[in-house]
C-alpha cells in the first residue's frame, strides 16, 4: 500500500471511530444498547486507526515516482 493511501485511511479511521464515540454517547442517553455498539464500533475503528499509525512509523518511505 502506498504510504500516501495509508496516511489518507489513518486520517479517517482516527476521525471517523471518534465522531461514532461522540455519537454513541450521545444517542446512549436515550437507547443504551445502540449507544453502546455505536460506541464500541468507533472505538475498534479508532484503535484501528492507532494502529495503523504504529504501522506507517514502522514502515521505509518508497522513493518519489
């Protein structure tokens, strides 16, 4: 994977899990259940996310096409 795609996922998953946290958290005060596995998704996703960027640090730059 080109390092250019995989910076654009990680921007993403970290992004996107944490906007669902927020989102689970709030529709939680009304309906627990949902709020939980909208929240628990969002945080898998960024901890995804988090990996990725130990990935990316870990991984040689190609050279410029």
């Amino acid at each position: 994977m080109r390092p250019a795609t995989l910076d654009k996922l990680i921007w993403i998953l970290v992004y996107g899990g944490l906007l669902a946290v927020g989102l689970g958290v709030s529709v939680g005060r009304t309906d627990a259940a949902l709020g939980w596995m909208i929240a628990g998704a969002g945080g898998i996703a960024g901890a995804a996310g988090a990996l990725l960027v130990v990935v990316r640090s870990r991984a040689k730059d190609e050279a410029p096409r």
